[in-house]
C-alpha cells in the first residue's frame, strides 16, 4: 500500500486480499490511519460498502485487451529489434576490426626472430658495462646479470 | 513498484472483470476523493452520494482507461465533473474559480481551507478515530513514530525513510508494519463498537 512491493509480489498479494479476509480489513483500516493523520478534518465513514451495493447491479467491465496485449507486444518487439540491432552494430564492428588487424598481425609474425639471433657478441660487453646504471638493477638484484650470463654461451 | 503503478495493476485487475479489485481502489481513495467533492458540494450528506455516484462512473468508463494519466488523476477529474453536474442539475453554480486543478489533486491534502463536512450523525465518531490515531501516534517509541509520519504525512519513499533515519530499509519497513498495528490495534475496538456505518 505504500507503492513497495515488488512486481512479482502483487498480483499474489491482491489475490490473497480477497473480501471480508483479514488482509482486506488491514488494507481498509491503515488507509483511515493514514487518512486521518494526513486529512483529520475529513474522515468519513467508509463508502465502499455502499459503492459495492450499487455496483451489484452494474455488469461486470471488461476492456478490450487489446490495450494491454497490444502495449506488451509494442515493448517486445521494441526490446527484440533492439537486440537484433545492437547484435548487428557488434557484429559488423568486429568485422571491421577483425579485417584491418589481421594483416598487420601476419606482418608482425614475420619480423619476429628469435631474439638470439639479433643480439650481437659485442653487445654483451656494453650491458655489462653498463649494467650499474641499468634501471632495472635496483629491483632485481641479482637477475639481471644472470639474464647476461645467459647470453654468454650463444655469443662465443 | 510505485504507487502508481499499484494502482495500475488493479486497475487492469478491475479491466478482467475483478469487482473486488475496486473495493481496494474505492477504500483508498474515497476520503480523498470525499474531501475534493466537498469543494463544490457544500451539504455532507450530497458530498457523500456525489463521491459514491463519482466511483460508479469511474467503474463505468474503466474500460476506456488507457493508463496515460494516474488513476487518481483521472478519478478526480471524473469526481470534479460529476459534482459539476450534479451543482447544475439542482440549478446551483458551480464554483467559478476553483483554487486547484484536478492534476494537482494529491497536493490539496495539505490545504487547511476545508470546513467540517462530517455528517452529524458521524461527527462525533470522527473526531473519536482521529483522535484515536492522534493519541496512539504520540504513544508510539520515537523510532516508529518518526517512520510512521514520514511515511503518512510526509509522502517519504522507504529509501528516503532510510536516508533520513540512517537505517536499512528492511528495518523502515518493519518500523512502519509495527507502527500501523500498534495504532490499529487501539482503532479496532472503537469501529467494532460503531454501529450502522463501517469506517
């Protein structure tokens, strides 16, 4: 009564509330509450009794249900289109992607070479040389001279 | 789910075929509506059956309700023009300026411009449940009053609720439960006693 509940719950809930239950009672009675707390200069005795009197000879309304079924058809197909265009804009963009990419990454696959093969023997001179101002000394210790090592045996 | 949409969900309840659906639809909002008639409606007695001709006409053209507007909007509006009518079919003028507008009818609950229009049979039963509520409401552990007026007099959402008394809102919500059946429970004895007419 307090706008909530969740949306799975009501329908439950107004089945429950059904005439003359006590979930029908409390509905009635905590809408006087808060009646007479927000309106004390109007409170009136109820005339839902009088207003179900009258109604017993009035048929029963139905609507068209061609509102609803036709808002919920206008939300699904909205929702499916939606979905079907938002596949479509991923799709064509991996494709997009997929074809400017792959020609570079076979490019790339040939230039690589092992990296044996580009380091030259004199080379290993300077890095040791030099290896006190490598930046890399500080956090690694030890490792880096034995990345030097390693290189050894391919230079001689 | 807001209020409104509580409303819509009965309202299409109502649309199947559900008469109890506008019971709850009528017991929410027959003061309310009650006090907006009284407007144009001077004699208490009239206002009442003008309220209760007004529901009949809105359970009439529900089919025809789309869901555009609130329900209670269009309650209203249906409640403003039958009150209008009834004013010129007994050859009375309807008030010509009317201070509110039927979109903005939720917001004459805070107005304090309307005269008594209990009946006199009733007046005396009135005054007695308000000041039911009243007493209770004072009686109430503060935490449950604060929830309870928040909610009622305020307008406050749960979440809101919980923002201002810094709380979850599973305790908002029991806080409120509790509130209500505490001043509920001193009500029901006084309508069990009322005789003829059920509040």
């Amino acid at each position: 009564m307090d706008g909530e509940l969740f949306e799975d719950e009501a329908e439950g809930l107004f089945d429950r509330i059904g005439r003359g239950t006590d979930a029908h009672k409390d509905w009635e009675l905590y809408h006087l509450i808060g009646d007479a707390l927000r309106q004390p200069d109007h409170i009136h005795c109820d005339l839902s009794a009088r207003v179900r009197e009258q109604m017993r000879d009035e048929p029963t309304v139905l609507a068209p249900r061609s509102h609803t079924v036709k808002r919920k058809v206008r939300t699904v197909a909205l929702s499916a289109a939606a979905s079907l265009a938002a596949v479509g804009v991923v799709a064509w963009m991996s494709q997009q992607i997929g074809s400017e990419t792959l020609p570079q990454m076979a490019l790339q696959k040939n230039a690589i070479r092992p990296v044996s093969m580009q380091i030259q023997s004199r080379s290993n001179d300077y890095l040791m040389a030099h290896q006190e101002f490598s930046p890399s000394t500080d956090m690694n210790g030890g490792a880096s001279y034995i990345r030097m090592v390693s290189y050894g045996p391919e230079g001689k | 789910m807001a209020d409104r949409e509580v409303d819509q969900q009965l309202v299409e309840r109502v649309q199947r075929g559900d008469k109890h659906a506008f019971d709850l639809l009528v017991s929410k909002y027959q003061r309310k509506l009650g006090r907006l008639i009284s407007r144009f409606v001077k004699d208490p007695a009239e206002a009442e059956d003008v309220t209760q001709d007004a529901f009949i006409k809105a359970y009439r053209a529900l089919p025809g309700f789309r869901g555009e507007s609130a329900f209670y909007t269009w309650l209203y509006r249906i409640g403003i023009n039958t009150a209008k009518n009834h004013l010129l079919a007994n050859k009375r003028r309807p008030p010509t300026s009317t201070p509110f507008d039927s979109e903005d009818s939720e917001s004459f609950e805070e107005a304090s411009l309307l005269r008594e229009v209990t009946t006199p049979e009733n007046e005396l039963m009135s005054k007695q449940v308000v000041d039911v509520v009243q007493t209770s409401l004072q009686q109430l552990p503060e935490d449950l009053r604060s929830a309870l007026t928040l909610r009622e007099i305020e307008g406050l959402s749960y979440e809101e609720i919980a923002t201002v008394m810094n709380c979850p809102i599973g305790t908002v919500r029991s806080r409120i439960f509790r509130a209500r059946e505490a001043v509920a429970e001193n009500l029901r004895p006084l309508l069990e006693t009322s005789k003829g007419n059920r509040w």
